[in-house]
C-alpha cells in the first residue's frame, strides 16, 4: 500500500485469532473467524486423556527398569529452565538415579554454566560435559546457517535449521552414550508445545535410528569427514545391537503439568537463577539469537511459532505472551556475537 510521501507501509502480520500461529506459517489456514485448522480440531478432554495415559506407561516403565542399571535414565541437561527441572523431577519425584550430560556446544552463557554447576551439585546428581572440537561445531552450525540441503523444509517448521543441527547432535551423543553405559531411558525436558506427546515415552529402535543418521550424515559428510564425525554418531556395532539394547526416549514434561510458575519455583530453590547474558527465547544458549533471527529472515516465520502456538491452544502460555514472544527481536548483540564467533561476518 502506497501513502502520501510514497512511503511502504509494511502489512502487519495476520496471526490465528485463538492461538498465535502467524499467517506466513507453511500450510496454515483461517476459517471466517480467523481460527486456524489446528485450533478448530483441537480437543482438549483428548490431552488429559492422552496425559493420564502416557504418566502410566512411564510408571511401568520406571517400574520395570528401576534399579537394574548403574544409572536409570541419562537426562540430556542444558541448564536451561525446562531440563533443570525435570533433572529434579526425575531424581526427587520419580525416585531415579540420574547421570546429566551436557552438550556444550561451544555457546553456553557464563551465566548457563553456573547454573549447571550450582544445581547438580545442589541435586547430588553425577554429570557428564561433551564439549566436541569447536571447529567442527563451526563448520556445522556456519553451514546450517545459509545452506538449504540439510534439512527438509518440513523438520524446519519446528526449529531453526541451526537448532535442527544442534539438537540432532545433542539426540546422538545421548543415544550413543546411554547404549554404551546401558542407561535403559534417556530424558529430555522438551516443552508440551516442542515435541508431541505420542513420542513421550517410546522405544529407540535401531533400523529406524539407523535411516535417520544416514539421512543426516549424508549433507554433513559434504563438509566434514567420517572420521570427524564419527565421535558424534552411532557406530556400526551400535547400530547392530538389537533393539532391546536400545533406551526408552522420554521427555515428561508432555505428560506431566506445565506451569512456568511452578517450574522457576522448583527451581530458583535450587540455586538455578535467571540468566540476563542470553536472548529472548533462551535461558542458556548464546546461539539460540543468531538460529531465530536467520531462520526469520529465510522462511518468514518464528521458528517457535509452532511451539509457542501449541503452547496458547493447550492453556500452557497466555495469548498476549505468545504474541509478545513471537513479536520480539532478538538482541543484536548477541546475534553479532554468535555470527562474529562463526566466521559469518562479511
Ligand atoms: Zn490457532
């Protein structure tokens, strides 16, 4: 639309007047009403049905396996506010013994790392710190950032493909390492709104994990070789392993109630505190600003829109908070930060 003075007006973005799915969402559409499709097939009696269910096969699963292993459940710990808490869940709730690592992956704030420190220590829990070569990270994370051959476009409408990149190796090294300490589950404190509850508490089978890496690996291996990869995947002997070799995926927090409230509470009283030196979206990650802001400037959407609008549909977050999380721009100091520490500056 053109205004006196010639000036562009930008068209301000349409969002789902129920959730806060936005209109340049790949495949979204709005009714009269302006509700999108996932709102109007949404059934909420269906997720306190589907919740019960899933709390259930978690509880015969701890059941079964508690006690027969060194370590019960390998938890993946970014010390973040979503996997502090579930660490603590895990431990003191269900009774688990837990082993933590953490993938650092070359960005965890100053502020990130106390945390870590501070609340494994405070929970008595043994953890593990994989820090794989920065220049291999670099030259993953730098290829994510401009390349459109490594993930399908539709992985990229959960995440942005540096975070895809990022938490597919997070995926792997857990993996690997709950098969080779005979961990029997592997946890991970993804939020209702990330990850679907079908996929809660269920089995790794190793023909499927096996076409998956093989997907993966073949744009990486473009740009790094075998052996710099190896470390980070499932060997051949691993993947020859039957599947009762193979962990329980779990991430509870779909099953289980979600309120930020509730989570900060829990664990502020652990010593855990509000990190300032990260962005919008993260409570520990200086790249996660950089992965948002690339992702918006390449595909035209947040790349937490789904996970912010699956979020509002449950009840989970309030509408005007999605809006305003979506909205927000992500500091540019820290963009420049992460760009700077990837070689993107031109
Ligand atoms: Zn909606």
């Amino acid at each position: 639309m053109r205004h006196k003075g010639g000036r562009e007006r930008p068209t301000p973005m349409r969002y789902c007047s129920r959730c806060t799915l936005p209109a340049t969402f790949p495949g979204v559409t709005f009714d009269a009403q302006g509700i999108c499709q996932y709102c109007l097939r949404f059934q909420p009696s269906l997720i306190r049905q589907q919740m019960n269910r899933y709390q259930l096969k978690f509880a015969a699963l701890i059941k079964k396996y508690r006690g027969r292993s060194e370590y019960d459940i390998l938890v993946s710990y970014s010390g973040g506010k979503d996997s502090s808490f579930i660490l603590d869940l895990l431990k003191n709730e269900f009774g688990l013994k837990v082993l933590a690592f953490t993938f650092d992956n070359g960005f965890i704030s100053s502020a990130a790392q106390e945390n870590i420190h501070r609340v494994v220590e405070k929970l008595g829990v043994d953890h593990i710190l994989v820090k794989p070569r920065f220049d291999v990270l670099k030259k993953i994370f730098a290829t994510a950032a401009s390349s459109d051959e490594l993930y399908s476009r539709k992985s990229l409408e959960r995440a942005s493909p540096i975070c895809t990149a990022c938490i597919s190796l997070v995926k792997s090294i857990g993996l690997r390492m709950a098969i080779e300490k005979r961990i029997p589950l592997l946890g991970f404190g993804w939020s209702p709104g990330q990850a679907p509850i079908q996929s809660s508490v269920m089995r790794l089978n190793p023909s499927f994990v096996n076409l998956s890496q093989k997907k993966l690996l073949a744009p990486l291996c473009t740009i790094l070789s075998k052996e710099e990869l190896g470390p980070y995947f499932l060997t051949d002997t691993n993947l020859a392993l039957g599947a009762q070799h193979f962990p329980w995926n779990v991430h509870p927090l779909a099953f289980l109630e979600y309120s930020q409230e509730r989570i900060f509470q829990r664990i502020e009283a652990l010593g855990w505190q509000r990190p300032a030196d990260t962005g919008v979206h993260s409570t520990n990650c200086l790249l996660n600003s950089l992965a948002i802001e690339n992702h918006k400037a390449r595909y035209h959407f947040h790349p937490y829109a789904w996970e912010i609008a699956n979020l509002v549909r449950s009840g989970r977050m309030s509408r005007a908070e999605g809006l305003e999380r979506i909205r927000a721009t992500e500091p540019s100091s820290i963009v420049d930060y992460a760009r700077e520490r990837l070689g993107l500056v031109s």
